[in-house]
C-alpha cells in the first residue's frame, strides 16, 4: 500500500477489526462467563461486575464515545454526498465552456497553419475553476479520487495550453516549417485536453459511471472531430498531428 493511499477512512476500517474482537472477548467474559461459572445467579453476576466496575465504566464511556464518532463520520459524510451532488451539477456547464475555449483555440491554430489572418485571441473562461475545486473538495470515494486527478490534470495542462498560446501568437517561428511544427504540438495539446473533457461529460451528466482509463487514440480522434479538424492535412514534412499524438501516447503509457 502506498503512503498517499494509508488515509483516515482506511486506518477506521482497519481499526474496526481489533475493536470488533475486542468486544466480542469482552461480552464472552461480562456476560456469558459470569452467567455460566455463577450458575446463572444474579447475585453472583452482580459481585463479579462490582470487582471490576473501573473496567466497565471504562469500556462504556469508550462504546459511547465510538457510537458519537460513527453518527458524527456518518452525517459528514452524508453531508459531503450531497456537496458533491451539488457541484457535479455545474459540471456539464463548466465542460461545455472549456469545449467552447478549446474549440476556438484550435481554430486559431488553424488560423496560423493557412497563414489566415489573425483570429481573436480566446479569453479564457473562469466558471470551471470554481466548479472544478469543489468537485476536487467534496469526492470522497474511490471514483471521486480518480475524478480528483483528472480534473487536476485538467487544470494544470491548461495553465499551460494559455501560457504556450500567448506565446506562439506573440513570438512566431521565423521559419513557415517550424511554424507549422509548432502549430502541430499545439494542436496536439488542444486535442489531449478535448479528449479529456470528452472523459467527463457522461459522468458530469449522470448518465455513464467515470471513465478512468488512459487516452487512446480512438479519444484524440474524436477529440480532433469534435475540434473540426481534418488530420490529414496536417501534415509538414516528415511530422504530422496524428504522428506526433501516437508517439505522445506511446511515452505516456511507458
């Protein structure tokens, strides 16, 4: 088991098992025991929890206070579910909004392949933010630490689509092949990021469990169609887009 796995749900679920013992070997010698040994006399069952009634004021007040803690586990996480609920909800929104971003970067990508004048630069959409962290802040389950990831991935790689945008638009290669090299890596990210927004969408709705699987090239596919790409053409020498994502692909399941 690795470290960052050992959380606090894992260590109660263990410690459930010693207590449970615990309780059982108490009950056989405070209950049972006594009755069977005294010949089920009462007065003999009272005599033998009196020489030991620190010990069972002692295993009462621990009970008590394991019942509190379970109510009160259980409520947070009742309460936790239904955050969750809550911000799942704005999720189809938000991924619409990166879609839309993503689309709109792509095309001014395109733009600079065809040497078309320059399309307005996309703003960035900030409603995911918001709706991204609470969903990181409320997952609990297993899924909800796959989600976790992801959408963290999600947010990193697009801090790092604007900053590469702002600079492929603001220092341009001197050279038309190496322009279109860049515009291919470009691409390339653009279509990895749509690929993973495309992961969460049936999940997002509720109408599909979370797709945790890696990438293949059958999402960037259809990641580039949803982007309106045509990688055919997109081709300059002896690169191209649908050799530069298999290749990605190949290093990212080393």
């Amino acid at each position: 088991m690795k470290l960052n796995e050992f959380n606090l749900d894992k260590v109660i679920t263990l410690l459930r098992w010693p207590v449970a013992a615990f309780s059982a070997i108490y009950f056989l010698c405070m209950i049972v025991a006594p009755c069977i040994i005294g010949d089920w006399r009462w007065s003999y069952v009272q005599d033998v929890w009196d020489r030991w009634q620190g010990v069972n004021v002692g295993v009462l007040a621990f009970g008590a206070s394991l019942i509190a803690f379970e109510i009160t586990r259980y409520n947070e996480s009742r309460q936790r579910k239904r955050e969750f609920l809550a911000a799942r909800a704005f999720l189809p929104e938000a991924l619409s909004e990166l879609s839309a971003y993503l689309k709109d970067s792509a095309d001014l990508h395109m733009a600079a392949w065809n040497n078309s004048p320059q399309v307005t630069f996309p703003s960035v959409p900030s409603q995911y933010k918001h709706v991204f962290g609470n969903c990181i802040r409320h997952a609990d389950s297993d899924t909800g630490e796959q989600l976790s990831a992801l959408l963290s991935e999600i947010l990193m790689w697009l801090q790092v689509h604007a900053a590469r945008l702002e600079s492929f638009i603001k220092n341009p290669a001197h050279t038309a092949g190496m322009k279109k090299i860049n515009t291919l890596d470009g691409l390339r990210l653009v279509g990895e990021l749509q690929a993973r927004v495309n992961k969460l969408f049936d999940f997002a709705r509720g109408i599909g469990e979370f797709d945790s699987r890696p990438l293949a090239w059958e999402d960037y596919q259809t990641a580039y169609r949803n982007l309106d790409l045509h990688i055919e053409g997109l081709v300059v020498g002896a690169f191209s887009l649908e050799s530069k994502t298999k290749r990605h692909i190949e290093r990212s399941n080393e």
